[in-house]
C-alpha cells in the first residue's frame, strides 16, 4: 500500500512540474482552494463506506466511490467508468462536517492528472454528490449557484 501511495505521489509530482499550464489553478469565484495532498494515514482506523451509481440505457455506467471516514477527515477512492468513454479513477482527500463532505478529487483521465473540487451529502443510506457547471472561459467543470445535491448514490457492501 505504502509503495502504492508513494507512486502515486511520485506521478503527481512529475504531472505538477511539466510545463503544461496548471489547470488546477483555474479558480473562479464560486470555488474554494482546498489542500490537494491525499493523506490516507488514517485509513486503517477510520468507518469504510462505499456507494455505487448505475446510469446509461443499460445501467452500464458505473460511477463508485469507498469513503474512510476518521472524524472529521475523509479519503477513499471515487472513479467514474463510463461504458466505451474515458475513465476518471483516482482519490479523495476532504472534510466531514456533519452529513456534508467537501475535498478534493486528485484523478487520472486519458493518462493526465487534474483535480476536481467535490461536496457530497450522506441521507441515511444514500450519498448526494453536488453537480458541476462548465466554466465557459476555462472549459472546466466548477460549482455555481445553480449547482445542487441530486447525483445519488446508493450504499453498498465493501468488497474489502
């Protein structure tokens, strides 16, 4: 696991220090900085919640999410696989207050990293994610004020 962490840092850093422009700097007004780096030291201690949501004709978009919660801090792996289209796999890294949750998603996605900004509401056995609008001057997904809690996510068991 630790080798696992420290390659992925490892390609992190190499992904922050080429010279393509940094597009997680792109903050608009209606976005919060939020501490990038993933600290998953407290895994082993933390409550392991997962969720799941099917979409698509055939339910063959598969978008999951595992949550280690340890007080107030919260990591866990979020990916989003769309059937036929590019992937979005990486971790989260954010803070509980409450039922919300608002952190940081570092990912992978056509072998480039970027970060997303996430919120997600827990409702008794269901997680509400916060939907994005497009920035039309950056092209990237942001929050707005039209932006709401209604992408749902259903609990499910943990495979591990």
């Amino acid at each position: 696991m630790k080798r696992l962490i420290i390659l992925f840092a490892a390609t992190l850093s190499f992904a922050a220090c080429t010279s393509q422009p940094d597009r997680a700097t792109a903050i608009t007004d209606t976005t919060v900085a939020v501490n990038t780096s993933v600290d998953d030291s407290h895994a082993a201690v933390g409550q392991k919640m997962c969720f799941q949501k099917l979409a698509g004709t055939s339910n063959q978009d598969t978008t999951s999410l595992k949550l280690v919660m340890a007080g107030d801090k919260v990591t866990g792996d979020f990916g989003h696989y769309p059937k036929e289209k590019d992937q979005r796999v990486g971790k989260i890294n954010a803070t509980r207050d409450g039922e919300l949750i608002k952190g940081i998603w570092v990912y992978m996605q056509e072998g480039m990293n970027d970060t997303l900004q996430v919120e997600f509401k827990l409702s008794g056995n269901k997680l509400i994610q916060k939907n994005y609008t497009v920035n039309p001057k950056t092209g990237r997904e942001v929050f707005s004020e039209a932006s709401v809690f209604n992408i749902k996510f259903d609990k499910i068991d943990c495979k591990n």
